[in-house]
C-alpha cells in the first residue's frame, strides 16, 4: 500500500510501505547531529617491525542506538498513527539528505553517504569498484566535487570513497554510523539514494520500509521491503533515528525485496578499505550477485534539463572516448540511432555491447554543427592513472 505523504522543504518522495506489527515507542528518537569532530576519521602510528610507522584509519564514531530507537513500530491503523511516523521521517529527512550524494565512476552512477567532516563515503563495492579511480560526487543541490575510489569487499558489496577536494568551514556535512547487529525483523527503516542514476533538480529520494531479515557472518546482509531500482546501489540505510545502519547494495527478483550490507561490516574492515584494499569476487564473477558491467568508454556523465541527453563532465586521457575525439562539455543525444535522454538510457544501450565493438555517438557541440563520432569500446582496461 502507498500513502501520499504531506510534502515537505526537501522535496523527497516518501513511500510508506504499511504492514501489521508492534507498538511505536514512546519519546521517538532524534535526530543525528550535522557535525561532530568525534566522528572523524583519524590516523594513529602503530609499533611495526619496520622502521617505518604503520598508519591505521580509525573509523568515525559509532552512535549506539538507544533501545528505543530499534524498537518495531506498528503499521499505521489510524491517521493519527500514520502522521507520527511521518513526522518523525520528515524531521530525519533533511539531515539525511543533505550528507546523501550521486557517484559517477566513468559511465557508471550509484549512490553513497558521507559519514565524516573530512570526506569519507561508505558505497557498495560494486559501485566504487577498483581502488584509486577518480570520480564525481553530486551533491542534492547539483554541487560537485572530486573523489577517489577506495577498499571494496566485493563478498558483502562494501565500498569506501574519499572526496578529495577541500571542504568549506566545518567540514563536508555527514551522518552518524549506528549499529546493525541489534536491528529487530519488523523495525521500519529509511532507504535513500537516486533510481536510475542522479537526475538534474531532483533530490534524493526517500522510501520508507520494514527490516524482513538480517544474516551475521562472513556474508552478513540486511534485507528489507524498501522499494529499490538501479542507481540506489550505495545509498544510504537508516533507522527511524537517523542512524546509519546499512548500504543498498542489490535487488532481487523483486524490487521490494532487497539487500544492504550492514553497517558494521564497514566499521570492522575499515582500516583495510581506507588502505584501499580489496578482496573478493567481483560481482560478475560471484553467483551472490547479477550485476552487469557495460564496456568501457571513459566519460563521466550528467543529464540534461528536460530530458535533452547527457552532457560529458569528464573524458579520461586514452580512454576509447578520447581516441574518438569527444571532448568535456560535448551533449550526447543519440547511439547507433537510439536516443539517449538520461544516464538509464545510455547504460541499457552500453549493456548490449561488448569490448571491441564500435558504436555511433551523436552530439551537439556549441556553435557548431551536429556531429557523429565512432568509439571503439574497451573492456577491462582502465584509463592512464588508476590501477
């Protein structure tokens, strides 16, 4: 069942997703502060046989989740019901919001959440892939800045992404990281992230659902009833507190059923994906996963008002885009005769393809005429500078 929400600043869509359960606890929860020094990351030398210091990334902060924080709520019976869980979405929401980014990784786009003043993003692995690839982090009001890929495990889907560019005064806004091995099966849950990939004047957006499973271990994953599609790979979970308790990582068979990683996989193995580490299957080689991966081009795209194509906000040095001549500012609208309206468009065009095939790309360029260039695309071959 979906219930149209009151609107509120943020223009988020909210889908209450209402089913049968337990009572609301009384007091609700509040809201994770913007900033807390306590909460970044910090560097500390340890004793090694070397005589070179060994550097440790030291996670942010984790909020323990009071109790009743992860006490189930009941599904809404009443209207009066149904409006105190909306107030308390819409008074978590902004803050969410505000730390919750789109990632484009060359052609590609997810989601991800800031989780320190100084720039560190937690994403799925499949979304930051290899480490040490430069990348765009779009911010809900359109801002961008520069990143670089971090550590991924690639058997629980966990990435790590550090912004790169300097942050104003008080740092880059964040959320605080809860915990995930104390989440009750019924307890509601905020899903966020960008379906489809970001889009131009669109925040955002929030959904609302319940905690259906939660698996320790080595293969620890949160599922949940949140609605979910691609391009919310790497958003952001949260509790009805505003604590961070897992990342969207993967759909199945049905969009109402889904998987995140837990948060605390993150807190467990942080040292080793700030040291850019990886480790695991990548997800077109793990049966855990259906995660196709278009051949390369090595632009970084962003979608145009009004559904008028892409325009190129990065072509990598070498890369099959740059050999064909496409330039940063150019405006995508057509590939081997199919429009290209927006990045979902693109990626369906891409994944028919295969390394070595040569596509036609139509752009438009300012003052000058339409142009159509040819692209040999790559595979696995990366542009010059990442590893």
């Amino acid at each position: 069942m979906q219930l149209g929400l009151k609107s509120i600043r943020v223009s988020a869509a909210i889908v209450l997703l209402a089913v049968s359960g337990v009572t609301w606890a009384e007091g609700g929860p509040a809201t994770a502060p913007s900033t807390s020094p306590a909460s970044q990351p910090t560097t500390t030398p340890t004793t090694a046989p070397t005589t070179q210091p060994v550097v440790r990334y030291v996670p942010p902060q984790v909020v323990p989740r009071p109790p009743h924080s992860h006490a189930p709520v009941a599904s809404p019976n009443t209207v009066e019901e149904l409006e105190t869980i909306q107030a308390q979405v819409e008074k978590v929401v902004p803050t969410l919001m505000s730390a919750t980014v789109g990632i484009s990784v060359g052609a590609a786009q997810g989601s991800g959440v800031i989780v320190s003043a100084d720039g560190y993003i937690l994403t799925a692995g499949h979304v930051s892939d290899d480490p040490n690839r430069e990348c765009t982090l779009i911010f809900p009001d359109g801002k961008r800045v520069k990143g670089i890929t971090l550590g991924a495990n690639h058997i629980v889907d966990s990435g790590m992404i550090k912004i790169t560019d300097k942050p104003g005064p008080g740092g880059w806004p964040f959320v605080q990281m809860g915990t995930s091995n104390d989440l009750q099966l019924g307890e509601w849950a905020i899903a966020l992230g960008h379906p489809g990939g970001y889009r131009v004047g669109r925040p955002p957006v929030v959904r609302l659902g319940r905690i259906t499973h939660n698996v320790f271990g080595a293969t620890a994953t949160i599922s949940t009833d949140n609605t979910l599609v691609g391009g919310d790979s790497g958003g952001p979970l949260f509790d009805l507190a505003g604590h961070l308790i897992g990342i969207n990582s993967r759909i199945a068979p049905s969009t109402s059923l889904n998987m995140h990683v837990p948060v605390d996989s993150f807190v467990a193995e942080w040292d080793k994906l700030a040291h850019s580490e990886q480790w695991g299957p990548k997800p077109t080689d793990s049966p855990r996963f259906n995660v196709p991966s278009p051949p390369k081009m090595g632009v970084g795209v962003d979608e145009l008002p009004n559904n008028a194509g892409l325009k190129l906000t990065r072509v990598d040095v070498g890369s099959p885009a740059d050999k064909a001549g496409l330039r940063v500012g150019d405006e995508v609208f057509k590939i081997n005769n199919q429009p290209v309206r927006n990045t979902n468009e693109m990626l369906q065009i891409l994944l028919q393809q295969r390394a070595g095939n040569v596509i036609n790309i139509y752009i438009r360029r300012p003052e000058a005429e339409d142009q159509m260039l040819r692209v040999k695309l790559a595979g696995a071959t990366k542009a010059p500078g990442q590893k």
